[in-house]
C-alpha cells in the first residue's frame, strides 16, 4: 500500500527541484559563448535570489520528520514553492520570447538599443553594477518600463493565487532586473520602437536616484508654472533622455505616437496635477533639446512637420516660456557623478553630429542589400536611427520587412568576437572610464545583497504560511 505521507514528501522535492531545473537551464544557456549570454549577469542575480529560499524550502522538508507535521504543512509549503515560481515566471517568459523564430534577433536588438542607451549613465552613476533593463512584447498600446520600484506586482498577482498579500509583493520590488514591454508591433516594424530611450530614462531616474536633482533643477529655474513641471518631472525628464540617446530619430517616433486628431492637439490644455505635458508642449521640449544639442537644423526639419500637420503649436504663454528653461536647468542639473564631481546630462549621454550621417550611410547599405558592409558599423543607436531614417525617407517606394531585418541582423552579428555580457562597471580611481568586458563572476557585495533579499522573500512567505 502507498504510504501517502512519503507520496508528498516526494511531490514536494519534485516541485521544488522543477524550479531548480529551469533555473540551471538558463544559467547554461547565457554562459559565455552561448546563444543567450547577453543575459548572463541578469539570469545569475535572479537564481541567487530565487535560489536562496528555494534551498531554505529543500532545508526545512528534509528536516521536518513528523509525518503528521508534513501533512499539515504540505498546503502552506506548496504555496510557496508556487509563489517562486510567480517570481521567476515574470522573468521566464520574457527569456523564452527569445527561443522564438520570429523574434530571436529583434529582441536581442532591441537589448542592445536600451544597453546602449542605459550604459553610459550606468558608468557614470553607478557605485555597483546594475542589470540593464530586459525588453518583451506586450499588448500595451505604447511602451513602458517597470522598474527595480514597481514590484511587478500585476505580472505577479496575475500569475496565480498564491501571492495576494501587499507586505510579499512589496519585498520583490528590490527584484536587480527592470523590464521594458514594447508593442507587439514593433516586432515588425523597427522605428517605433527608438521610444525604447525613453524608457531607459525612467530607469536611469530610478536606479540612480536623480530624482532629487530633477525636482532641484526644476525648483532653481525661475519658472512661471513651477507645480505642474513638479508633476511632469519624470517624463519630460525621460523625454529629454530620448532625446540625448536617440536624437531627432526619437524626436520623429515621438511625433508618430503623439500625434492625433486635429481637435485633440488643438484643444488639449495642460493639466497641472497630471502626469504628463499637451502634445504640442513635449514637440516643443523636444525640438528645444535638439536645437540645445547643436542639432538646430533637425528640430526646425521635425518642426516643419509637425506644423504641416497642426499648424503652429498652441501653448499658454506661461508654459511656453518655461520649455527653454525647463530643458536647459534639467540639462544642466547638475548630477553627482561616482567620483564626487558634478556632470550635465549631455555629458553622460548624447546623440553626436557625425551619427546623423552614419545612420545616412547605413540605411543606404540596408535598402541596396550591402549585408558585408553593414556589419563594419559598431553603433547600435546608428542602427536604429538609420531605421527611423528609412521609415521617413523611403527610396521608392515603402520599405519593406527584409530591409529592417538586415538592419537587425547586422545589430545583433556585430557584436561577434566580443563580449556581449552586460553589467559590467569598470573604472579608473577618479573618474568613469569605458567599461571593461565584465569577469565571469558577481561581485560578493552583489551576492550577499541578492542572497539577503532571496531569505527576505522567505521569511515573507514563512510569516504568510504561520499567520
């Protein structure tokens, strides 16, 4: 006869050893050499901290002898090796998109777009390495990032039943990897997603704790409307780091998802407790980084289609004078970089003079098949601004899928013969210098911190399974 006691034991380890399973699968797939070791640093900090409770669970079951102790506890324990499981599934399927024919390359892409945009703030800015954000497709009508601080709390709850309690929800927003989700679409149709860079700079407002430097740059800028610019801080502040990252490409994927009916940009007026600034106010903060930025004949290029559409761009007289102000306090903020010193936004992060003509080169190499020549360029946001160039300058005709998809095969092939693992923070005694290809271990500060959140995570579900 079965002895039902052992049969759950047995059911127990099973379930926990599941996790385990797939947790070592992917550390194998993002070593190094490996298809997916972009994700190598990411995928190790998740196990270390999904694997501390997970060996806690395995501890407590094979020391709890009392058959009758088991049963009673089986239920609860369960609950929690199902509750890690919601953990690592807000992260699983954001990997497994990878595995997909259709989207092995443009996520990788993608990747290295919000990499590219995300490292210079991270040398400059970061005491210990920082895992760069993790892109995924979502049916969302326009990007967004969830950060370190948000919890991933609807992903969570809606993965199942075992995680309904605020106080466990709020220890994962500690969680070392943010997530940006993009529109379905942009799988298809590189362009819009240059917005990617101003996701980035929710992040990078976030991970880095600038926003004290925002709201003090705002309040120093003589500004007639100084409450509602408190409100926007975070997106102008993202709109403006879009702006340095991707320059007037994003400009023009900004103008795409901004615009609407001739009524609606008309008669928008701001809302001073709202989130964001009109429509015609982020046009205008925009062009005003462009021209800020020595890139003047863009912004009036982008100007003049905005206004062929909308005519010229109605926004109180207040408001109006500010947008120079506003976007010259937050580039100048000033922010403290890792060596004690002060830096302006446009020297973290900027779009040069010479890119413009790169991505020129490049969209002209993808339209004509030059697959050999593609793979010479080295800089992704060339790539995609070569898209966006493309999208607006098409060479006769619409562009077709197979020019964007040369554009990203040749992102994702150009990192060849180097190291693609992210990360990785390595600088001089004084101040930030280029990153060095990351060693193929954590730091032990990085450890003891994701151990210590993985037992934190636990001692939150043991107070669940004992209340």
């Amino acid at each position: 006869m079965a002895d039902l006691p052992k049969l759950r034991r047995s059911e127990l380890n099973a379930r926990l050893a599941g996790i385990v399973t797939e947790l070592d699968y992917w550390k194998q797939q993002t070593q190094p050499g490996a298809r997916f070791e972009r994700h190598w640093s990411q995928v190790q900090r998740l196990a270390i901290v999904v694997g501390a409770p997970i060996n806690a669970l395995k501890r407590e079951l094979a020391e709890m002898d009392d058959d009758v102790d088991l049963l009673a506890q089986a239920e609860q324990l369960e609950k929690n090796v199902l509750a890690l499981h919601s953990i690592w599934e807000v992260f699983r399927g954001k990997l497994l998109l990878r595995e997909d024919d259709l989207l092995k390359t443009v996520l990788p892409a993608f990747d290295d777009l919000a990499w590219a945009c995300y490292q210079p703030a991270m040398i400059c800015f970061a005491h210990v390495r920082k895992e760069p954000p993790l892109l995924y497709f979502t049916t969302l009508w326009s990007p967004f990032a969830q950060s370190r601080d948000t919890s991933f709390q609807n992903e969570v709850r809606a993965s199942g039943g075992a995680l309904i309690q605020d106080e466990f929800l709020a220890i994962l927003k500690s969680l070392p990897v943010p997530l940006i989700g993009l529109p379905w679409y942009h799988a298809a149709h590189i362009p819009g997603a240059i917005v990617i860079s101003h996701e980035v700079g929710h992040i990078v407002e976030r991970d880095f704790a600038l926003t004290p430097a925002i709201q003090s740059a705002l309040a120093g800028a003589s500004l007639a409307e100084p409450a509602a610019w408190s409100c926007w801080a975070s997106e102008v502040f993202a709109d403006i780091y879009g702006c340095l990252g991707m320059g007037p490409a994003f400009v023009g994927a900004m103008m795409d998802l901004l615009a609407s009916g001739l009524a609606v940009v008309h008669e928008e007026k701001p809302n001073p407790n709202g989130k964001y600034p009109t429509r015609s106010m982020r046009v205008s903060l925009m062009l005003q980084v462009l021209q800020a930025i020595a890139l003047d004949d863009e912004a009036q290029r982008l100007d003049a289609t905005w206004q062929a559409t909308y005519g010229p761009r109605l926004i109180p007289t207040g408001y109006e004078a500010d947008i120079p102000k506003v976007v010259a306090s937050l580039l100048r903020g000033p922010y403290r970089a890792i060596n004690g010193t002060t830096i302006a936004l446009n020297d973290v992060l900027n779009f040069p003079q010479d890119f413009l003509q790169k991505a020129k080169d490049i969209a002209d190499d993808a339209a004509n098949g030059r697959e050999n020549k593609l793979r010479t360029y080295r800089e992704t946001r060339c790539f995609f601004a070569a898209a966006r160039y493309l999208h607006e300058n098409p060479p006769a005709g619409p562009i077709n899928n197979a020019t964007y998809q040369r554009l990203v095969e040749a992102i994702v092939m150009k990192g060849e013969g180097e190291t693609r693992m992210r990360g990785s923070v390595s600088r001089g005694a004084s101040s930030p210098q280029p990153p060095q290809p990351p060693a193929q271990t954590l730091s032990s500060e990085q450890e003891e911190a994701d151990r210590n959140l993985g037992q934190d995570l636990l001692k939150q579900l043991i107070a669940m399974r004992d209340s």
